[in-house]
C-alpha cells in the first residue's frame, strides 16, 4: 500500500497537482493502523492509502485539506475518549474520537504544494540568465517563442504565444516578457490573459510606456494594464543583461512573499476546508464530495462513519409497535 501511494504521489507531482501526505509514525494499540502506514490527499478531499480506517479518515482529511490551505505540515494526535490532556503545542493538533477502539494514533500531515512556474517570452541574453537562476529557485520554466527555430535552453517546455493566453497560470506563477522589443505587445497581452500573478516586460522605460500605450487600445481592462512592472526588476541602476535577470527575479520572488503574506484577502487563495459537526459522535468532518451524509425530516446531517450516519436514520424510525 506505502509503494501505491508514493507511486500516487509521483504521478501528482510529474501533473504539478498538489496533495498531502499522511504518514502514522506512532500508534498506541488496540488500533488497525501500524507505523509507516500512509494515505495520500488531493485536494478534492479524496483519500488514498490507509492511515487506520473510519476512526481516522474523517479527521485526517480534514487536517490534510487545512494543510494544504495554509501550505504547513502538522501533527496530528488521535486519541480516544478519557485519554490524559496533552499540552497545547505549535503545529499539533489533538482530535478525540469516540470510536469504539481504544486506541490512539499520532499521524504527521505533510502539504505537497506544486512548484511555481515562470513564463519566459523571449531569448535574449536577459532570458537566458533569467532562465537559469529560476531553475536554481525551483521555478518550473516555460519558454514562449513565436518562432519555430527560436530557443530559450534550459526551459522546461516550449510554448506559443496563444498557448500562454489560454489562462493556465496561477496566482503564484509569473511571466517575464524579453524578446528585445521583436513581440513585446503580443507577449505582454498573452501575460495578462494567462492568469500570472506578476507580469514583467524587460525594456527601457519609454519602451515600456508606449507598448502600454499600443495595448491600451484592446479589449484589455486599464487594471490589468497597471499590473505590468515595466522597466521589470527592482532597480539596480545601470545593470549587464545578467544582473537585469537577478533583478527582475528578486522582484518577482518577492511579490510571491507578498501575495501570500496577503493570502487569505485574495480571490484565488486556497481555502480552508468548510466543516460541519456530526450530530452523533460530535467530530468535525470536512464537506468534501466523499463526505457521508443523509437527509431525514428536511434536514441534512454529515457524518464521520457509516456507523454514525446508520445511527442518526435509525433515530428517525418510530419504534416498533407504535
């Protein structure tokens, strides 16, 4: 089971797809879990391996999603009813079961985030660098070239300038437009529509304004226009086309940091799981399409287990021979 849920876990990665990692490093018995075991999350709350069961699942999905949410690992102590108060700690979280098993486990919930990428339009010897340097952060690379016989060496594909207008780019992702002023208005179009959080464009200031200026006559909104960071790249002063490469990395790498100290006012930020309370057993459960739930006299109830779901609707039969 350990084998398919890495094997899982690669194929998420090679997708760019973010999950969580849930491996039970300790386990206080009676309890069906071992240590080592391990389940995979996506983000859709489906649960992947096994981490003990219907005692566990439920409130190992629902850490697993607040993980992925705020982008940090916890531990998380299963424990049953009675068991001795643990000291509040950082990063920990205690959830007691009212599972008819005795015994607890201790689960270490790891978020799996995909890598940032970066769009570079372009091969200029400010690309190449730019290209480079990213690599070395981390930064999944695509190049974007209008030109068959153009290269941009070490991206890790290749796109046209159509492609990176589909809006396949996220919040944390960023384009750099660098083509020495051969495609600059159709790249730095392409670059707003793609989705980017940060949108570059590599030029002189008076080349800079009068792109702007060539765009303001599409369908573009003025807002997107003011995103542009045009002369891209914090200022150095009069800087080599590798030392504009540092600078417009370091200004990308630090509107990211911005963006995510900022991250719960933006629209596209990651969201804490919604929870309810199962009226049963009283565990909190995320609302996740797998989640249990059944409906009896107009109300919807969500559940732990399919013991407290079958326990809920028995409640709502009269009793026999009445």
């Amino acid at each position: 089971m350990t084998g398919e849920v890495l094997r899982r876990a690669l194929e998420l990665e090679g997708e760019s797809r973010a999950y969580a990692l849930a491996t039970v490093v300790r386990v206080d018995h009676p309890v069906s879990a071992r240590p080592g075991d391990r389940a995979l999350i996506t983000r859709d709350g489906r649960l992947e391996g096994w981490v003990g069961g219907s005692c566990a699942e439920p409130v190992v999905v629902r850490e697993a999603l607040a993980a992925l949410a705020e982008g940090a690992p916890k531990l998380l102590r299963i424990r049953p009813v009675g068991s001795p108060r643990e000291p509040a700690e950082p990063g920990v979280i205690t959830e007691v079961t009212t599972c008819a098993s005795e015994g607890g486990l201790d689960v270490f919930v790891e978020p799996h985030l995909p890598a940032p990428r970066l769009a570079v339009a372009g091969s200029s010897p400010t690309a190449r660098t730019l290209v480079r340097l990213a690599k070395i952060l981390g930064y999944r690379v695509t190049a974007v070239l209008d030109d068959p016989a153009e290269r941009l060496p070490g991206a890790d594909t290749t796109i046209d300038l159509r492609a990176l207008a589909a809006g396949d780019l996220g919040s944390d992702d960023a384009v750099v437009v660098a083509t020495m002023s051969r495609y600059d208005e159709e790249a730095v179009d392409a670059a707003l529509r793609s989705g980017a959080g940060y949108v570059g464009l590599v030029a002189s200031r008076s080349r800079g304004a009068h792109v702007l200026g060539l765009l303001r006559s599409s369908d573009l909104p003025k807002e997107q226009l003011a995103r542009v960071s045009t002369p891209a790249g914090v200022d150095l002063g009069p800087s080599t086309q590798d030392e504009i490469a540092l600078a417009v990395l370091t200004e990308m790498v630090a509107g990211r940091t911005r963006r995510a100290d900022g991250a719960a006012d933006h629209p596209c930020a990651p969201l804490e799981p919604t929870t309810a309370i199962d009226p049963v057993c009283g565990m909190e459960v995320a609302l996740t399409g797998s989640a249990l739930s059944a409906t009896r006299r107009g109300a919807t109830a969500h559940f732990c287990s399919p013991h407290c779901r079958k326990q809920w609707l028995q409640e709502a039969r009269p009793a026999s021979g009445s």
